[in-house]
C-alpha cells in the first residue's frame, strides 16, 4: 500500500507496489455476454507482476532473521521477470544480487535492465555443454520455467555452505503465492466481489495459486482456469498426476496446484494466437501487453463469449509490458 508524507511525496519506490488498476476491455469484447478485466500489474515500479513477490521474499527473510542488507547475496535462477524484480527491490533495500540466465534467454536488452540495477548476471550453458543439468531437465520433462533448472542447479550449489549466500527459490518459496493472494483481496474491492471466472497461466504457479485460494474462499462460485502453453518435443504437462518431480529443483508451488485440485480447469493455447491476441490488443485497445498476459485475454474472451456469461465478469492479469518481448515474441510461462 502506498505510503504518503504529508507533502504529497513517498519515501521509497517500493511504496508504490500493489493497489494497481483494473481494465475494462471495451474494443475486443465487443458483442459479447460477458465482460473482461485486467489487473494492470505492469503497473508495479519494475514493471510485472513480480515485484510483490520479490519484496515480500526478501522482507519475509529479514523478518526471520536470515538475511540483511550487507551480509547477504541474493541469488536466483530466472529468465525474466523475477530477475528484473529481486534486482529491483534488492537495490532499494542495498542487496547484492546474483542471477543466473538460461543462455537462450540472456538477450542484451535483459542483461543491461539488470546490470543497471547493479546485479550480477552468470550465463548458464545447457544441453550437451551442461549434461547434468540436461539430465534434471529431462527427467523432470520441459514445462514453464523448467528453463530456470540449470540456473537452479548452481544456486544450490552456491547456497550450501555459504551463509552469506540466500537462494530466493521463488518456484517453492511460500511468500511467493502469499504475495500474490494481495492481488485477490485488490480484486474483490474493485469489483465488489463480482467474479465469475479467473484465468491465470502457470509458471512458478504463484500468481493462480495466491489469487485463487483467496478468491475461492470469498465467492465459492468462482471458476478459476490454469493455462499452459501447447506442448512441445519432451514437455511434460505440470499438472498431470503422472508427473514426476525432483524435490528442491522442480515441483513445489506448481505441485501444490496440482495436488490441492485449486484449478477447475487445464486450458492450453499456441504461441501463433497468444501472438496474434497481443497485436490485436495493441491496435484495438492500445494495450502492449506481454504474450502470456495476451494468452489469458485470449482465454477471457472465449469465456466471455458463452451465453451464460451474460452480465458477469471474467478476471485476468496483465503481468508486464510488451516491452520484456522485443527480441523474442514466444508464450513460455
């Protein structure tokens, strides 16, 4: 919640996330039953979604006592935007960070958002250059950010026997859903708790899993649908009850979802109308969103559709800009 001085300032950036707006779509819904709002979470000071996330992880460490400015490194595996959010926060807060990017997502537009905000970025190798973390990602099947698992390998590595070393683990780390449960309790105030449908993709799995414990609980009704992007040559569903998982490495809040049964339904959509929905929404709505949040619209409009929507609302997250996605135009949550 943002915090004001009596003369109007704020004394810190990290005041300003959460309490972002909600959008009504009024161009692409056109004609149909229902209506589609967007959580405009690119409205955080980094830019997505994660900064709730990467502050409530750090302050939640240095509540326990485990970190403080100074004494610790901050590190983790990440191809986007959780990179871009601990890098923010940990320059407000005077941390080091180190992250470690998968090499087909080290993009020179990524490396220098980081390295102006100080961090240190390790390129990590995979296939045939990296065979053990070749191995990990294979046994555990490619799905979302299963990119990260060589970078997570080192991270362990790294952490154990280091004590200035603290592994954010934001795949497991529980203050990440409990981050992104504020989101729900934003949501039902700025619809007065009118949602009908709730549409999130699955990556950490945070974002679905912290808006639909709290939304499930306020309005028993809710039907929240996780989307996947379609499957590619040894993908392996997250969800699915014959999954395996390597505990410490994959699993964890994803596993979560799964295990609870949180998700009412498994939607998939391809790049080609992810893609297609982004441009659409930037010439209709003016919106310059990201290719996943523009997966979830494209979700919220079939939903929308349904004659039985007439009158009700379908939610979703607009989690960045289309400006994370000028190299590479691609959904992978």
């Amino acid at each position: 919640m943002t915090t004001e001085n009596r003369d109007g300032t704020i004394n810190s950036l990290l005041d300003l996330i959460g309490n972002t707006p909600l959008l009504k779509l009024m161009n692409v819904t056109r004609g149909m039953e229902g209506n589609v709002l967007v959580k405009l979470e690119n409205r955080n000071p980094s830019g997505s979604i994660k900064d709730r996330m990467a502050l409530k992880i750090i302050e939640d460490a240095e509540k326990e006592g485990i970190i403080s400015p100074g004494r610790n490194t901050i590190v983790e595996s990440s191809s986007g935007n959780t990179a871009i959010a601990l890098s923010f926060v940990g320059a407000v807060k005077g941390y080091k960070v180190k992250i470690r990017l998968h090499e087909n997502t080290a993009c020179p537009e990524k490396m220098r958002y980081l390295q102006r905000y100080g961090t240190e970025v390790v390129i990590i190798k995979c296939g045939e250059d990296n065979p053990e973390a070749d191995k990990f990602a294979k046994d555990a099947g490619l799905h979302g950010a299963t990119i990260e698992i060589p970078g997570r390998l080192e991270c362990l590595k790294e952490e154990q026997g280091n004590e200035g070393v603290y592994w954010a683990r934001q795949f497991s780390n529980p203050s990440n859903w409990q981050a992104q449960a504020q989101i729900g309790k934003e949501l039902l105030i700025q619809t007065q708790g009118k949602i009908d449908t709730f549409i999130a993709s699955i990556g950490t799995g945070g974002t679905f899993l912290g808006v639909a414990k709290v939304l499930k609980e306020a309005l028993p009704h809710v039907k929240c649908i996780a989307l996947q992007p379609t499957g590619w040559e040894g993908w392996s569903d997250p969800l699915l009850p014959t999954t395996k998982y390597i505990p410490g490495i994959t699993g964890g809040i994803v596993k979560e979802i799964r295990d609870s049964g949180i998700a009412d339904e498994l939607r998939y959509l391809g790049n080609a109308e992810a893609y297609e929905m982004a441009m659409r929404l930037s010439r209709e709505e003016g919106l310059n969103c990201g290719i996943s949040t523009a997966a979830c619209i494209f979700i919220a409009l079939q939903e929308a559709r349904k004659s039985e929507m007439k009158g009700k609302n379908v939610v979703t997250i607009m989690v960045d800009g289309g400006d994370r996605y000028v190299k590479d135009m691609i959904f992978i949550t």
